[in-house]
C-alpha cells in the first residue's frame, strides 16, 4: 500500500472512497466521493449510516435534490474545481444546508476570492484547499482573509483561517494537517482504481514513520522536515504543510498569512480585555 | 435561550451564559470583527463546567483548559469526527440559530452541550 507502512490500526483509518468501490470497504468508515448525487443516494441506501462519515460531491453542475432526504445529517463537501467560474453553481445547492452540514471546498486559484464570498452569503463554510499559493494569490488570501475577519455579516468560517485564529487566540495551535483533513494518522484516500494512498498533497509519499506514531512524530519524522521548517516560528500551527509537495516553496508568503492571524488574535485578546465587566 | 431554560441551569452555567452573552454584545458594538470570528472565539470550545471531560460515540476525549477553551487529546481529527463548526451556532441576520443537527453520534460528540449559551 503507497504511503504507508504495517498497518495494525488499519480499523482506525477513514477510508475516503469513489461510490463505485463502497462494496470493497464494508465495515470501514468511508467518506464516498461521486459526481452524481443520485449515484451516491441510491448505491448506499443499504449501507449502515454509521459506517459512512461524510460524502463529497466532485461536480457542482448536478443537481444535489436526491441528497436532500438522503442520510439526513451526514455532512456533505461542495468539491469547487475552477472557483472563478463555478460560483454561480452553488446557489443550486443551497437547499442542502436544510439537511446536511455542507461546506465548500475552494482551490485557491485565480478568482476565489469571488467564490468565497458568494459561498459564505449563502452561508456554506467554507474549506480553502491552499496548494502551495505564488505571491498573487497570497494577495488575495490577504484580502479574502480579511473579509472573514471583519466583515460583520460573515457568519460561517473560512478554513484555514478560522482554526489557525483560534490555535493562536487560545494559544493551542493545531496543525494545519489537522485542520485541513489532512492528518496521516487517520485519514486514506482510495483512487478510482482501489490503490490507497496517505491524503491530499501527501498522495504517493512513502512514509517511514510508524502506524501508530502521533501526529508530532509525523511532522517531526517526515511532515516539517525541511530546511526551513527548522527554528520556524509558525511550526506549530503549521507542521511544514506548505513544503508539500514541492519541498523547496518558501514559505515567505504564507508566514505573512500566519503573523496576520497571529496579529487579529492579539487584537481579539485586546478588545476582550477591554469589555466591561 | 428562553427564560424558563435559564432558570432550569444550575447556577454557574446561569452565570456563563450571561458573561459569554455580554462578551459577544460588546465584540458586536465595535463593529470591527465577523460574527464567525465572535462566535468561534466565544463559542467554540466551551466546555460547560461540571460536564464529563469524556466525549462519547467513539469522538475522541475533550480537555479543558481552564481558560474557557477547550481541545481533543485523543483523535480522530477531521472534521468527519469532532464538534466543529457545523454543530455550532451561527447567525441567521437577526439572532444567533443554533442548528437542530440529527445527534449522529459520530459528529456530535455526548459531551458537547451547544444548546443554550448562543440564544
């Protein structure tokens, strides 16, 4: 199996699935992935629910009703693949929110900020998928960040930023691996073609950490091991996501994104400090 | 919350609604944050004193801090298993709704009381 290594926690995994290979994984806990709703809604309608975690939908251009009635509760990602011109498709799917938890998950491409905003006013959370964002794009997690800071009619998160604000407001910072459903320890993703991998940026990575090695020796052993990450003020928020898949990113940019937040916490802690009491 | 649920919560919880009430009144006068960041600050992770530090369904095992906010020491992390945002209060544009989710057991951990401090 690519990305991992002897297996006795194997139970413990979530096995993030195509719907076509649910029958493969009985008895794991699954996270099925489909472009079809309808597919999703009627190959798992025998399926124990408390065996499935969630459920992504790749294609926003379908029509997401079949869900509506289906496992009610079960959340539901919204897979964006090119934001600035697949915005107007959410507004098709916002009847999911009257019965699942749905976010949106946004590549953070050329135009998203677009799809962030109009996400969030039709209240979706949102999930930014950040690869590995060149200057231009920093620019715009700028702004798109300071839109879920201080925009009063923001009321639903935007991942990573909320969790990041948080970990630094409560000084108990989680790794963005953590964050962004990423963590190796839990999380296996099975390709169309039934090979797994570890998740997201970490697919086809061979790791030589042990299975039931904690998250803090994954980054320690493998996840932060660059350069860079060593001595880096933002590790512990971090945990070297940014130096994957390409090792030699630097990570200047996305260190200004973290002091931003670092910055709003200690604003946040200010203005608390200051309510009357 | 409704003053006939007030006045069934034992004293402290009283005492932690009002305060988390009157913290998120005043982040709102200023004018200067969203109400995603007051509700995740005053909100999220609130462990309500006296409850069981032990999650249930299988969630992971909640800590406090003792500063209000609280974490999961044991996993699984993702957002598949702990308490995140979608079992949380947010706010509909005239008051804070917290969202009747379905008490699936594998998102909503037993531990986690969210039905009363937001209204």
């Amino acid at each position: 199996m690519a990305g991992t290594t002897a297996d006795p926690s194997m139970n413990e995994f979530i096995y993030e699935v195509p719907v076509e290979r649910v029958a493969a994984h009985q008895g794991q806990r699954l996270i099925i992935r489909a472009c079809e709703p309808a597919a999703l809604a009627t190959a798992l309608t025998g399926e124990p629910p408390e065996q499935i975690v969630g459920a992504r939908l790749l294609s926003l251009d379908t029509d997401s009703e079949p869900l509506n009635t289906w496992a009610p509760g079960l959340p539901v990602d919204l897979v964006m693949t090119d934001p600035d011109t697949e915005f107007p498709l959410l507004y098709r799917h916002v009847e999911l929110l009257d019965h699942h938890p749905t976010r949106v998950i946004i590549p953070v491409r050329p135009g998203f900020a677009k799809a962030v905003k109009v996400a969030i006013s039709l209240n979706f959370a949102v999930w930014l998928e950040p690869g590995q964002p060149e200057p231009a794009l920093i620019e715009e997690l700028v702004e798109v960040m300071a839109f879920y800071l201080r925009q009063p009619t923001v009321a639903q998160p935007v991942e990573f930023f909320h969790s990041v604000l948080l970990g630094f407001y409560h000084d108990d910072p989680i790794p963005l691996w953590v964050v962004l459903d990423t963590d190796p320890r839990y999380l296996r993703v099975v390709d169309d073609d039934g090979a797994e991998s570890l998740p997201g940026r970490l697919a086809g990575v061979v790791a030589t950490v042990a299975a039931n090695a904690d998250l803090g020796e994954w980054i320690a052993r493998l996840l932060a091991t660059a350069d860079e990450c060593q001595g880096c003020e933002f590790l512990a928020g971090c945990g070297g996501y940014f130096k994957w898949p390409r090792r030699d990113y630097p990570c200047v940019g996305v260190k200004h994104l973290f002091g931003l937040l670092r910055e709003a916490a200690a604003e946040l802690r200010r203005d608390l400090g200051s309510a009357p009491s | 919350m409704s003053e006939k649920q007030s006045e069934s919560l034992p004293g402290d919880l009283v005492a932690m609604d009002i305060e988390v009430r009157e913290r998120r009144e005043f982040l709102l006068s200023l004018s200067k944050w969203s109400k995603a960041v007051i509700g995740g600050v005053l909100l999220g992770g609130a462990l309500v004193p006296g409850q069981d530090a032990k999650a249930q369904g299988g969630a992971g095992v909640w800590y406090n801090s003792g500063r209000g906010w609280g974490g999961w020491v044991e996993g699984p992390w993702n957002w598949y298993n702990r308490p995140r945002w979608y079992n949380r209060p947010y706010w509909r544009g005239y008051d804070w709704y917290d969202r009747p989710w379905y008490n699936r057991p594998w998102y909503n951990g037993g531990g986690w009381y969210n039905g009363w401090y937001n209204r």
